[in-house]
C-alpha cells in the first residue's frame, strides 16, 4: 500500500506540479499536453521507461475524467429533482444528500472495493451509483404525489416495489423491484384491458386488477414458458399504493 501511495505522488508530481520545463498552468493545459509535460530528470529515462511514463498519466487522465463524470451525473441528477420536486420533498432530498457525503459515501466505496471494484475508480463509482438512487427516488416521489388510477408508487411483500407510470389514457408502463434497486420484471401495455406484456419476453404476460388503493398481478399461460419463469412468485400478488406522506423515499 505505501508503494502504491508513493507512486500516486509521484504521479501527481509529474502531471501537475511546475518545472524548470513548463511554466503554464497545467489546468489550461489540454490532455495532449499534459501527456507531453517533461520534467527535468526525463533526459535520464530510456525509451521503454518513458512509454511506461506516458501510460501512467494516460491511465491518470482517464480516471480524472471517469471522476468528473461520476460527480456531474449526480449534480445533474439534484438540478433535475429540484426542478420537479416541491420544496418538502427537494429539502428532504438536499438533508440525505448531506449525510450520504458524509458518511454514506465512505460505506458505498467500502462495499463497491469489497465486491472486487479497484480502489481508484470506486470513489467515481460511488458518485455514478448516487445519481441512480436519486433519480429513482425522485420518480417514486412523483409518483406518490400525483398518481392516476393504475398509476402511482406502490409496496408489497418481500420487500417488493412497484413503480406504475401511466404515459397517456390507456398505456402504462410497469417495473417491479426487489428492495426498491433490483429491477426484476418491466413490462407495458393496455391498463384498460388488464394485460401488459414484458418488454424482454413476449411470452411473459401478466394481468393488472385495480381496487381502489390495491393492485392484483396475475401471471399469464404462458409466463411458465417465457425466461422469466424463475422470478414468477415475485413478480405476482397484492400490491399496496402508498400514499402521500407514508413513506419518506429520501430516507438512507
């Protein structure tokens, strides 16, 4: 570990400290130029030693970039909630974003290194993860806000969650996860008719029913055939609406 510590520095020293060789700024420095920077013992390096120097701060470059990436997908993610979301739900949002720079962060690139994701690119992983748990919250919370009469944010058993968005008069789209993250089953189709199709298997069908705040899924004939006959039993059943104020979708 402290050689991998040193070697950073090094790294950092090479890419952006000055030298008797370069005078400019590194940050108005495009990336051609930063690959290019000399220092002032390169003379000493032979041809191999320089093409391993150039790889590192290319290897650098890309996870700087991967970085900024992670963190403008989340900062994009919160403009957008803020656009869509009343004040109650944005502060809210705003409280669990804090904590989770806080604390939440360090525990997400713990488990990311733990489940074999290099340390160098957990910390933009993290960020990546973040804007995705955002964005599905702030569905969720719309959702619970201004649902129709499929539409809406509904919970069942086995930790089962069901996100029903209503795209016009009649078509709805329906997705089902285990724990609110795992996707296990999408499909769309006609709500007035009650049958709705998966977007991967045509063979998998199911029936929608509603009753006032409970929708029933029922699976088709032919779901036993199609490749989601495996996640069947969860993916039938009651499913119960929640309603405005029962459920904090930004709680950790």
């Amino acid at each position: 570990m402290r050689r991998i510590c040193i070697g950073f520095l090094c790294l950092l020293a090479l890419l952006f400290l000055p030298s008797c060789k370069q005078k400019r700024d590194v940050s108005e420095m495009s990336d051609e130029e930063k690959l290019a920077i000399e220092v002032e013992d390169e003379a000493s390096l032979d041809a191999s030693e320089k093409v391993r120097q150039r790889e590192a701060r290319q290897a650098m470059l890309d996870q700087t970039h991967h970085t900024q990436k992670g963190e403008s997908e989340m900062q994009e993610a919160l403009q957008d909630a803020h656009e869509v979301l009343d004040e109650a739900q944005y502060a809210a949002l705003v409280k669990s974003q804090e904590l989770w720079l806080k604390s939440g962060r360090g525990k997400d690139i713990n488990r990311l290194v733990a489940e074999g994701v290099p340390a160098a690119e957990a910390f933009a992983k993290s960020a990546e993860l973040r804007a995705d748990w955002i964005r599905l919250r702030t569905s969720m919370a719309m959702l619970i806000d201004m649902p129709g009469k499929f539409g809406g944010f509904y919970r069942a058993d086995q930790g089962r969650t069901l996100e029903i968005y209503e795209m016009n008069e009649s078509i709805v789209n329906l997705v089902i996860r285990m724990a609110e993250s795992e996707v296990i089953f999408t499909a769309s189709g006609i709500a007035t008719d009650g049958l709705l199709t998966s977007e991967l298997d045509s063979r998998a069908t199911i029936s929608i029913k509603s009753d006032g705040d409970v929708v029933t899924i029922e699976l088709g004939e032919s779901f036993a055939q199609s490749q989601m006959a495996s996640k069947g039993l969860l993916v039938e059943g009651r499913y119960a609406r929640v309603k405005s104020g029962e459920y904090d979708v930004f709680a950790p």
